[in-house]
C-alpha cells in the first residue's frame, strides 16, 4: 500500500464525510462488529475527528476504526484492543499507516490495561498514538491529562483558541501536553474540545513520517518527532495559560514542522537527481532541476507512493568504469546515468545485501548499512576480489528442536531451534509460559511464520501469539490473529544477517500444543499473506467490555471515561 494514512480509533465515520473528502481505505466497527461505521447518522464525532485529519493534510487517507456505539454513549476498551491489533497487521503487510489518533480519555489508567500493550507495539514500529489531553480543565489550575494521553509513549494534545491562547478547559498541567492545536470553532463552528486538536496533529506526524521513510527507508523516533513538533525548541508558543498566567505551551505550526523535517532529515540525505533518474517521466518533465524534483516529491511524489529508487552508489559499483572516474560521488553518477548511462543500456547489478550476505566479516562491521557497504567495495572491495553475492545461511546442520521434556527458555539462552524450512511443535503448560526459537538468517531475506494452534489443526492452542526478535531480544514484529481464525502468520524481512527469535505464547492465558512453521517467502505465499483473512474476525463487544460515558465534543466534561 503507497498511500499514507492516519487510523482514526472514534466513533466512526459517516457517509455524509466521506462523500466530502473520499472514502476511508479501512473501515470496521469493532463495537457492533460490521463493517457499517456510518450507523444512519448525518454527521458523528469521528466524523469531525477525520474533517479535522483532511484539513491539515488532504493528501492523506484514513483508516476508520469504530470502537463505540453510534452515539459515542458506551466505549468498549476489548474493542480498541482489537483496532490496534488490525492496525499493527495491517502495518506488518505493508500499509503505510503514520499515525494513530484517539480523542478519548480516562482520569484512572485501569481501562487503558486491555490495549496499552497494542499501543507500545505500534510505538515500536514508529507509529506512534496522538491522544487527547481532556476537557476537564478550570480557568484556576492546571490538570494533568487523561489516560492515554498520559502514557509516556504517546503524544499528548491539548487545545487553543486558534489565536494561541490556551483554552481554559484543557487539561495541560506539569509539562504534560506535548503541543497545542486549535480546539475552539475547529474543524467547523461550534466545534470545541481537545477531541479535534489531536487529529491536527495525528496528520502532521503522518506527514512527517510519510517524507522521511520515503526518502531514508526509516521513520523518525518518538524524541524526533516531539523535537519536529516543537521544531527543535524553537517553535511558536502560547500565550500564558489563564490558570497561573506564566505557563506557555508549544504550538502546532503544520508547514513549521514540515519545514523542519524536510532541512534536519531529508535533505541531508536525499540525492534529487536520484530521485530524477528513477522515473523517466521526471527527468522528462524536469531535466535536471533538483528544485523542482524536491517540490514535486512534497507535493505529489510521496502521496503517490515514488521512492527514490535509484542508487547511485550502487550504480557506480556495478561498473569498474564507473568506479575509476567517479569514486563514490553519487551526484555524479545520477548525472552519467541521465546523460548517457540509460541510452547505453546500463542498470544497476551490485546488491548491497547480497553483498554482506556474501560477507560475513563486513556485515558484522557494517550491521545493515547499505550505503557503508557500497562504499566499502567501491574503495577497497572491488580491489580485493571480495564476492558480491552468495549463498545465504545454511541449516543444514541444525535440526529443528522443540521441548522434548525441557521447558525452552522467554531468553536468547533458549534452546529451542527453528530453521527455515523447519518447522517444530511443543506446548504452551501455563499461564506466563512463552517458548522461544533461535533461527538464522540472512541480511533481506524474507521468510514467512506461520503459528498453527487449534484453529489450523496444529495442535489445541486456542489463540496463540507470535512475537520477532533481533539477537539482542529486542522486539521486531508480532502477530495474533494473522492466519486462519486465530492462528499467527507474517512474514518478516532480516535487515541485517544473523540469530532471530521466534517466540511462542498464549494469548489471555491460554495453554494447548502449537506447531510453529518457517518458510523461505515465495511469489505465491506473500500473495497468500497479503490476501490475508478477515483482519475484523472478533468476537463483537459485550456489556461486561464496556465503560459507560456521554459524549463529550466540549468544555465542561466531567466523565470519567468518554470522547473529547
């Protein structure tokens, strides 16, 4: 999926929104448990959440993720649980999904227990929640945020007057709000509440996120994206708050913040004539003016889904000629590919994966760098004899080793062994339980996992959870309910050779056998895995997951648990 988008976790989006600013691109009602998010309703909270959203950026889509009952009265916590858990699958295949707003809140951080971990998880692979600071602020002190604007991995939002003047019903005390956005007459008259401050914000980050992925294959860390917001502690602030009349506030300036980001982490590394010589209809339209390519790019190229797929120095490695005359200087070799090197017939050959994969030695030197690597076998590799490809890790000597009577270690210590191709079973004894596997694999290479319980007739584990490691333990991917019924599948992209750990639990406590199985990925099973199943296969909410609360759009809510 190419086009950006923000998952808006609310009340759902009516039709009446849509027929304004397009349809979403995901919409389920995990409270009712269908795919009808517009409930018969002309306008709703989420739908204002989403004006808010197509305001800032219209070139952003939406995912419409209803988790409460149509007239926003009843929130059920299971069913944000079960949202956030279709936006990291959906991430996992390869949406690009920016951020997550939600503008709904709770004075007691209880509530949040059902789905924090699905906050924490998406924090992980950079997307990051936008919450609502609350409406339950006074003109005479300052309040601490509600949950799970509080949490310290996500971006808290609270509101001003559109002039910069705090509003009094926020709730920003101790330094905890991140930014202020406009939450007064916002995105229509008479609409007031943090509610609709927070999505502003949501679709900056998605913004923000959108160009720095698209131009370095990374996205910005939390601390980066505070920094972009407050635009490296020198963006606009408030006026004093009116409850202790010194208290100022970073403002949410959109094109502040974009500019920031474009100067601090795409412009330094980012080569315009790359991005020229990846489409002929660039170079068409704009020759060599790198100006008009970066404009192109922010405007157009990145909501249509364009990369910079064009590596000079990967380019100058493929040819000895190339390499003599102009070393590593990938300007230059842009340039020789637009004048010549594409009339002449010539392409990119040399894999800076392939080549580590090929190199043991340097991977462990280079630990993933590509642009290191290239580098390396223009100035010194090419000279050596060094091989550009290779064979990847061979598990020909490890056999698949599960349990056999031994509990596997929650450790990199584990004993336990997978291999791909392999596959291994054992059981899931009690709750706390989690098995791990080793696994080797190879810079790029991609493999897919799948978790058989009982849903895919791989043993009795009713719900099981798979989680991916890096050698260090530190957490990569995670899946739940990817495969058949509740069964894990995904597919997951080594970035840099060596030990990965697969581990194996039971979701909610569950206990039974499992057979876990890994495959080298094909054209045929990633087409599998993105057909996917049914990502809003819930069981719907009932009473007993619900807190109560009357929807709030303004000042002066007081409940306990509700939208903002």
């Amino acid at each position: 999926m190419g086009n950006w988008s923000v998952a808006i976790v609310d009340s759902g989006v009516t039709y009446e929104t849509e027929a304004v600013y397009g349809y979403s691109i995901f919409d389920y009602d995990y409270y009712g448990g269908d795919s009808d998010t517009d409930g018969g309703r002309i306008s709703s909270h989420g739908s204002r959440v989403a004006e808010a959203v197509e305001v800032t950026n219209g070139q952003l889509e939406r995912l419409d993720l209803q988790i409460s009952n149509n007239s926003g009265s009843v929130i059920s916590s299971i069913a944000i649980r079960n949202a956030l858990h279709d936006v990291n699958n959906l991430a996992n295949e390869g949406w690009q999904i920016g951020s997550v707003n939600m503008s709904f809140g709770g004075y007691s951080s209880y509530w949040t227990s059902y789905f924090r971990s699905q906050i924490s998880l998406l924090h992980d692979q950079g997307i990051y929640s936008v919450a609502a600071s609350g409406n339950g602020g006074y003109r005479t002190y300052l309040e601490y945020p509600m949950y799970p604007a509080r949490f310290a991995n996500v971006l808290s939002v609270g509101s001003h007057d559109g002039h910069g003047n705090p509003s009094w019903f926020s709730q920003n005390y101790g330094g905890g709000v991140h930014i202020l956005a406009d939450g007064e007459s916002f995105p229509n008259q008479g609409d007031f509440g943090t509610s609709f401050a927070a999505p502003q914000v949501a679709a900056t980050v998605a913004t923000m996120q959108a160009l720095v992925q698209a131009t370095t294959g990374n996205r910005l860390s939390f601390d980066e994206v505070v920094d972009a917001l407050q635009q490296g502690g020198h963006g606009p602030r408030s006026a004093a708050d009116p409850a202790d009349h010194q208290t100022t506030y970073y403002l949410l300036d959109h094109a502040g913040s974009v500019t920031y980001t474009l100067a601090a982490h795409v412009d330094p590394n980012v080569s315009w004539l790359e991005y020229i010589a990846s489409y002929s209809d660039l170079e068409a339209a704009f020759g060599r003016d790198i100006v008009a390519a970066r404009d192109h790019f922010i405007h157009n190229g990145v909501w249509e889904g364009r990369i910079a797929e064009f590596d000079g120095l990967e380019y100058l490695a493929s040819y000895a000629d190339l390499r003599a005359t102009m070393g590593t200087d990938r300007q230059a070799a842009a340039s020789h590919y637009l004048d010549s090197g594409r009339s002449e017939g010539r392409n990119v050959t040399f894999d800076a994966d392939e080549y580590l994969a090929a190199n043991p030695d340097l991977a462990a030197v280079f630990d993933g760098d590509r642009d290191r690597a290239t580098e390396h076998y223009i100035t010194a590799g090419a000279a050596e004899g060094r091989p550009t490809s290779g064979q990847g890790l061979s598990h020909a000597g490890f056999a698949p080793e599960a349990e056999d009577g031994t509990e596997l270690s929650r450790s990199t210590a584990t004993h336990g062994h997978v291999g791909v191709g392999q596959s291994a079973s054992a059981s899931i004894g009690a709750d706390g339980d989690r098995d791990w596997y080793a696994t080797e694999l190879t810079a790029g290479q991609t493999v897919v996992v799948q978790l058989r319980g009982a849903s895919g007739e791989g043993g009795t584990l009713f719900d099981p959870d798979l989680f991916v490691y890096d050698a260090d333990g530190h957490y990569m991917a995670y899946d739940f309910d990817g495969g058949a019924g509740r069964d894990a599948h995904l597919a997951f992209t080594a970035p840099v050779a060596g030990t990965y750990y697969l581990e194996v639990d039971g979701y909610l406590g569950h206990t039974g056998s499992y057979t876990l199985e890994l495959t080298q990925a094909t054209a045929a099973s990633m087409d599998d895995l993105a057909a996917g199943v049914d990502l809003a296969d819930r069981d719907p909410a009932t009473f007993a997951d619900v807190q109560v609360a009357l929807l709030s759009d303004g000042p002066l809510s007081t409940d306990p648990f509700g939208l903002l």
